[in-house]
C-alpha cells in the first residue's frame, strides 16, 4: 500500500475575527483560535499578522508552519455590539 506524502488541502474555514481600533492601531483575536492576538498599523498589516498567528497556531511542535491567507479585512462591520468592538466574518 503506497501513501501520498502530500498533505490534503483543508476546505476554506469561515472565521470570526474581532477587531478593535484603538491608539491608532488595529488588534484582534480569533473566536476560532484561543490565544492568536495580531496587531497593526492598518488593515492589511493587521491581517498579516492574524495570517502568521494562525498558523503557528496550526504547526505541530517542530513542524513549518503552513500557509494561511485570509480574505482582506474590510472597515464595515458585519456585527456589532454595545462595544467599541467589530466583528469581522
């Protein structure tokens, strides 16, 4: 019996990333991933950053880290709340 060595190709994972602005930087954290905490100076730093989070996240001790790509963040919240909190779908 022959196994591939390659790895399967999850299906696209939608995620809640909750977005704060504050001192003139963007933070998150991801609902789906306890403990992943990115930071930028504006959106598509700030998702960069969430993408490298992730997939550390992800890796298994001693393993590289795989490549992750998340949809553009955009500036209109999906979802709010009494906060001055967004949250990103």
């Amino acid at each position: 019996m022959m196994m591939s060595m390659e790895r399967a190709i999850p299906e696209p994972q939608q995620l809640h990333v909750n977005v704060r602005f504050e001192d003139e930087s963007f933070w998150a954290t991801v609902d789906e991933f306890p403990g992943v905490f990115a930071t930028g100076d504006d959106l598509e730093e700030l998702r960069a950053s969430l993408e490298e989070g992730i997939a550390l996240v992800l890796a298994g001790p001693g393993d590289e880290p795989p490549a992750v790509t998340l949809a553009p963040l955009h500036p209109e919240p999906v979802a709010t709340t009494a906060s001055p909190e967004l949250v990103y779908v």
